[in-house]
C-alpha cells in the first residue's frame, strides 16, 4: 500500500470518527467549558477544593496500601505497605485538615499537569490535522504550556489563586476545542448525510 493511499484511510478514520462522535464530544466541551468557568470565577474556592479532593485520593490510595499489606505473603513486602499506608493517610488527612497549604504542592503538581496536558492537545491536534478546526485543539495545548511557565514564574506569590484559576482556564480551552472539532464533525455528518440523500433520489 502506498503511503498516499495509507494517508487517505487515515484522514477517513479520522473523519468518521469526529462523524460518528460529534455528539457526545460537543456535550461533554459545553460541560468541560462550563466547569472552566466557574473555576475562573470562584479560584481560590476550586484551589481548595482540588486540595482536598487530592487528599480524600491519598487517603484512598492509604487503605489500598494496608489492605494490600494484608494480602502479601512476604512481611518484607507488608511492612512496606503499612509504612506506605500511614503516609498517605497522614498526607492525605493533612490535606484535608489545612487545604491551604496543599495548594503549594498542588500548584507544582498543576504546572506539570499542564506540561504533560499541553503535550498531549498539541499531539492531537496535529492528529486531527485533516478535521475541520483543528486548530483550536493545537492552541488548547500551545495554552496550557504557556499555564506551566507561568506558574512556575509567580511561585509561591500566586499560590493560593493561581491554582483555580489556570486549572479553569485550562478546562474552558479544553471545552472550547472539543466544541469547534465536534462542530467541525457535525457539519462533516450533514454534508455526509445530504450526499446519500443525493444518490438515494438518483
């Protein structure tokens, strides 16, 4: 197979897919833009609140970590479990307990977030170069690259509203791409449906 043949089919799996999906992809941006917004307008209200989502998962992973103790049949093996375990129930209930302060590990936590996240869009936008408004998934993640550098700029000052703030632009921009690509989709979808009309009344 050649590669403008293997191109094609790519660009067609692509194209069915966004066809097939605009749907759910179009409600699951409007809700993503949404969240981002109330981010953006309550930060340091969503900083806390990751703050302690962060530690209610710690403490979480802690009773994985001492039920697995359980399980083990080496005490070598259990014994790193149940240390494992008390610290993250201690982190997790410090968290917890004085979110404020977890919102200068989350802001680190959050700039390596975004690196990795802007990585990612930026991938596949360049994936979906053959859809319609492709675009805006690239700019999404060129966004969330410049999000890390500016955290890592302002850290510590910006901690305790830095952390809401970027973390619901980032989810407004995220909303905004999937929105335009299944827009995109939606109209690839008629023009699709309009075609087999067409050649049905032939």
């Amino acid at each position: 197979m050649s590669e403008t043949t293997e191109s094609n089919a790519v660009e067609m799996s692509v194209e069915n897919s966004a066809r097939e999906s605009w749907r759910y992809l179009l409600g699951a941006g409007i809700l993503i833009g949404l969240l981002g917004l109330l981010a953006i307008a309550f930060p340091f209200v969503t900083g806390i609140a990751l703050s302690v989502l962060l530690g209610a998962a710690l403490v979480v992973g802690g009773v994985v970590h001492f039920a697995h103790a359980f399980s083990g049949r080496g005490w070598k093996g259990a014994t790193v479990q149940v240390i494992l375990a008390v610290v993250y129930v201690g982190v997790g209930i410090a968290l917890i307990a004085n979110p404020v302060v977890g919102l200068f590990t989350l802001t680190i936590l959050l700039a390596a977030f975004f690196l990795a996240d802007g990585l990612i869009e930026i991938y596949e936008g360049f994936r979906l170069r053959p859809e319609a408004n492709w675009g805006w998934m690239l700019l999404s993640g060129v966004t969330s690259l410049a999000l890390a550098g500016l955290i890592w700029i302002g850290f510590p000052a910006d901690a305790a509203w830095a952390v809401g703030l970027l973390f619901g632009v980032n989810l407004l921009m995220t909303g905004l791409a999937m929105t335009f690509v299944a827009m995109g989709g939606r109209s690839a979808d008629r023009d699709a449906t309009a075609g087999m009309a067409k050649a049905r009344g032939a």
